[in-house]
C-alpha cells in the first residue's frame, strides 16, 4: 500500500494550498485539525507576475514588489494562526501546479474551492489541476460547513474486489476510501453508501419493476458489505452505518454532502484531460459538494 494511505497514527506532512478566500483559510483549520504535534503543515501560496496586454499600455511591473507583497500576505495568514506546525511555502507561478510540485512525497494536500458547478472545474481551478495532477489523498474545502470531520460519508462500489488471488483488494479505490476514513481523527459516525440507478425507460417496459428494485436494494447491501469486510474493522467508538441509495453515484453522495462533515470517495480516473471530459462522480461531486470532499486515486 502506497505510504500515504498508511494511516493518520504514521502522517507527518500535510500541504495546504492557500489564497486570499475564505476557504482558504478553512483549509489550514481543517489540516490542522487532522494533525497531532510534531505534524508539518505546509502552507503554500503562489505568486506570478500578471500578464499586461494592449496597443496603448504600457505597465513597469516590478517582480520583487509583488513575491515581498506575496510573503508579507503569507506571513500574515502564519502569524494570525499561531501555530507552530505550520511552515510557510512561497512559490512562483501557477497555484495548481505550485501545489503539486510540493506536495511530493506529502501525505495529504488541501486546498479550497470557491466553485459553485461543473463548469468552474472544467475552466481550470486550482483544485481541479490538483486534483489532476497529484497522487496523494486530496480534500477539497467547499460547501456551506467545514467543521470537524465528525460525520463522513464514504461512497463505495465493488470494482476490481473479484480480482483472483486477492490483489483486486489494495486496487479497490473504495476500499482504500474506507480505510483512508477510518483512520481520521475525530470520526464519530462512517455512512458507507453504495447508490445505483436503472433508467426509467427501462424500466417501465418491465411489470415486475418493484420486485426488481428490491433486489437492487439487496445487491447494493451486498456490495457494501463486501467493501466494508476488505477495509477491516472500523476504529473503536466509531458507528459505521450501510446505505443504499437509488440514484446515480453522483446525486446521492450529493444530497448526503448536505448533512455530512466530509464525504470521501475513491476515484478510478487516470487524470488528465481525458478525465475532464469524462465527469467521473468524483468530479461531480467536487464541483457540487455541500460539504468538504476527499478523493483517493
């Protein structure tokens, strides 16, 4: 298993993307409240020179004002804080990729997203490129609450656990989302959801239509349970719930996002623009999320 899914007993690095926003700033609390002393919390924020285009402007801009107005703005958001886990990172050019470049070898990274839909992702967010471009456990700050993550939600299916020999285990994204969940500090209450959706057209040319959706009910238990016995025994004092849900992956961690601290879900994506143009649920979810996101890749 990769380090950084080793667990939060062994954690000792988180980065954290940060700009002038609010989310931001609920960013450094959130990885903070994910680290023990002794934790490095990095805090990086990017600078660049902007770029001045026309026929009849013409604008000195002085690269040294604004990397001293860049780390003045840092230091401002350390020193408010007060905690000595946090180390300031300045960088120069674009956030996402600034992030990423850090965030090698780290833990986690988390960054926020002011995004209110798809399209703001699609455009090329600085969480959408992170997203894209790291392989590390990212948890995107967004939504109406960003407290503790106290109640989670984790989003499962059963891809790749038929594998023979066992080795589909460690390759189940929803596997390691649920063990990446179990290990957060905080957790009271884990809600494993697996949804799944039959098109209505397909469905009204069928007279035993209720009888077929109880038994999609029961399969999608069965896959929970399957998930749930990979990921191993839940942390003491943490009550796990199953859910099964009628509605497409995306919709209904959605609709749950809305009374969870933190929904968690594995994403089977390779990145890329390809994984733009696809809207795999972990984008969806991203982009729509009442409540902070974490995705494992």
């Amino acid at each position: 298993m990769q380090e950084h899914l080793k667990g939060w007993g062994h954690m000792n690095r988180i980065v954290v993307g940060v700009d002038a926003s609010e989310e931001a700033r609920a960013a450094v609390k959130w990885a903070l409240d994910q680290s023990v002393a002794g934790d490095r919390v990095e805090v990086v924020h990017a600078w660049d020179v902007p770029l001045v285009a026309g026929y009849e402007v013409a604008v000195a801009i002085d690269p040294r004002e604004i990397e001293s107005a860049s780390r003045g703005f840092l230091n401002k958001i350390i020193a408010e804080i007060g905690d000595s886990r946090l180390e300031p990172v300045l960088a120069q050019g674009h956030p996402g990729r600034s992030i990423a470049e850090v965030a090698e070898g780290a833990d986690m990274v988390v960054v926020g997203h002011r995004g209110s839909g798809k399209a703001s992702v699609i455009l090329g967010s600085t969480a959408n490129y992170v997203l894209h471009h790291v392989e590390q456990p990212v948890v995107v700050i967004r939504g109406d609450h960003h407290d503790t993550a106290r109640h989670v939600v984790v989003g499962v299916d059963d891809h790749h656990l038929e594998s023979d020999g066992g080795g589909g285990v460690d390759e189940n994204p929803s596997v390691r989302a649920l063990r990446w969940a179990y290990g957060l500090r905080g957790v009271e209450r884990i809600d494993v959801m697996h949804a799944w959706f039959a098109p209505a057209v397909a469905m009204g040319l069928y007279a035993g239509a209720g009888a077929d959706m109880e038994q999609m009910d029961q399969a999608a238990v069965e896959v929970i349970a399957k998930v749930m016995e990979a990921a191993g025994s839940a942390p003491s004092g943490v009550e796990v719930r199953q859910l099964a849900e009628r509605g497409t992956p995306g919709f209904a961690l959605v609709e749950a996002s809305r009374d969870a601290d933190l929904v968690v879900v594995g994403s089977r994506g390779r990145g890329g623009f390809v994984g733009l143009l696809l809207g795999s649920t972990s984008l969806e979810v991203a982009a729509h999320s009442h409540s902070p996101v974490a995705i494992l890749r």
